[in-house]
C-alpha cells in the first residue's frame, strides 16, 4: 500500500481548484451520490486528479466528470472510479490486483494506495508512459505496469485476487476470468455503447456469479497495441 502520495509531492497542496478545499468538496459529493466506503474516500480526498489530467483542464480536476486524456481516452468520473473500487474491495481487501486500462493511472493510484500489489497493462503506449511519470511522482512503488493489449490480462502473474476493468468490451473476456482467483472479485463495464452494465463476478465453489450493480458509460474495450 501507498497512502503518502499527498505528503510525497508538494503540488498537491496547490491553490485554488488544486487545493485540499477542492477534493474535499468532491468528496461530499460522492458520499452525497451514496459512496460508503469510507477507505476509499480518504483516498480520493487525498489524491491529487489533476495530476493526471492536462493542465489545461486543471481547473475541471475536481468535478464529477470524465475528462479527456488524448488517444480518444478519457480519465473516468470520480463516482465511477469510486464505486468500481468499493465494489472490488467490499467483501474483503484483495492482496493482489489486476488492472486492464491504465489510461491516466488516477484508478489505478487508488488502488495502489489500498492494496499491496497493482498490476496494470495498457495497449497505448503513450499514455502507459503518461501514467508511469506519474506514478513516478507520487511514490507509488507498488504498481507493475505492462505495455500489452489488456483483454489477455497478465497470466504469467496470476492469478490474481481481484481484477478491475475500465474500458466496456461486449462480453467479459475468458482470459481475465481465467486469471481470477478461487473466492476473487472482477469488476467490469459490459455491453455496448448506450446499454452497458457494471458487472461484479465472483469466483466461488460452483464457478462465476455474476450481478449487475447498475448503468455505465465507458470507452470501448479494444485489442492489439499502439
């Protein structure tokens, strides 16, 4: 676990809307649209989001909105990401985590900031090295990142004991289930532009139970590498 990153670097005790004051009025927010689990709050009202978005768009680092990051990418809503992180851990806090879609690294840093091992793969380039600048800066030693298309997961580390998906592919991928361990969570948007679901699957005794936790909104799931 890395839960120093706000004492690590200096930037994110900025002014105005990079300021304390600013998280902790998104983090109101999100208790306010019914987020719980108070680990993950302090959290995120810790992290500093608009380290991982272009200073253009620093002043929007705190609302409750997907934000673009170049590549046809987007760093997701703080709801989501908030939500998506309660519902891997809420069960039980998993050892070791496998993250598909790095994209800015702002999902992945919460996690790492929870658990004792990140792993996280992504298919583009650019933003890979992006998020490892970032993770760079805030200290965050516990992440191995892989530069790979990210439905085929990371098989040669797992399996792993929760797995968290941030882009929408049409069905889950077999490889990813496959990587889940035996009493381990996935958490994952399912489904095609305008119907998507958030998909929690746990892996018990009698195979996969899957339950829909609601209506999202994601950029496509896509193979190969760039």
């Amino acid at each position: 676990m890395s839960p120093l990153f706000s004492r690590q670097d200096p930037s994110s005790r900025g002014l105005g809307m990079t300021s304390q004051r600013a998280r902790d009025r998104l983090v109101d927010r999100l208790v306010a649209e019914g987020i719980r689990d108070r680990r993950v709050l302090d959290v995120m009202r810790q992290l500093p989001r608009h380290l991982f978005i272009d200073e253009a768009l620093a002043s929007r680092a705190y609302e409750d909105t997907a934000l673009p990051i170049g590549q046809g990418q987007t760093i997701s809503q703080p709801w989501v990401v908030a939500r998506m992180t309660e519902a891997l851990i809420e069960t039980k806090l998993p050892r070791r985590v496998l993250e598909v879609g790095t994209g800015s690294g702002y999902q992945c840093a919460v996690l790492a900031a929870l658990v004792e091992q990140v792993h996280t793969v992504e298919r583009i380039d650019e933003l890979l090295r992006n998020a490892r600048r970032r993770f760079r800066k805030l200290g965050l030693s516990n992440i191995r990142s892989k530069h790979d298309d990210g439905r085929l997961g990371w098989p040669e580390e797992g399996p792993f004991d929760a797995i968290i998906v941030t882009a929408a592919g049409a069905a889950l991928e077999p490889a990813l289930l496959a990587q889940l361990a035996k009493d381990g969570c996935l958490v994952a948007p399912v489904g095609p532009s305008g119907r998507q679901g958030l998909l929690r699957v746990r892996h018990g005794d009698d195979g996969f139970v899957s339950e829909n936790l609601g209506a999202v909104s994601f950029v496509p799931l896509l193979g190969g590498v760039g």
